[in-house]
C-alpha cells in the first residue's frame, strides 16, 4: 500500500509541477524565445498569388471575382516597374 501512495504522489508532483528541466534545456529555451534581431526578405518578380489566380482563372470562373482588386493593383504595380 506505501508503494502505492508513493507512486500516486509522485504522479501529481508531475502533473502540477511537470518534468523538471536541467541548465541547459532552460537556456534553450530562453534562446528560442528571443526574437531574431534581423529579418531577411526577399524581393520577387513574380508575385505568387497573382499567378496562382491567373492559372485558377484559365481553368474555372470564379463566383465572385474578390481578386480582382489585388490583380488590377500587381498589374499598376508592375507597369510602373517595367
């Protein structure tokens, strides 16, 4: 019966506690919640979702065209960079 309490008590310690964590694995995890100091971006040609709405459009019609917007503005854009 002790081994049996103990085995329950050393359960809830887990549960309300959790696994204990050595040195290290805290200071990862502090590492991994810094937010990176810089951002990397790349510039495209293309834009993604401009092509990807024009090959849907060669195929299907859409109901309600709620790309058209976003289309006429990567077009005026890519006028003006031509």
């Amino acid at each position: 019966m002790n081994e049996k309490d103990d085995l329950e008590r050393q359960i809830s310690e887990l549960l309300i506690d959790g696994e204990m964590m050595n040195q290290e694995d805290l200071q990862e995890q502090g590492r991994r919640m810094i937010p990176p100091k810089y951002e990397i971006r790349i510039q495209t040609t293309l834009d993604p979702i401009v092509e990807e709405t024009r090959k849907y459009r060669e195929i299907a019609e859409e109901i309600d065209d709620r790309y058209d917007s976003y289309l006429e503005k990567a077009d005026r854009n890519n006028t003006k960079m031509n």
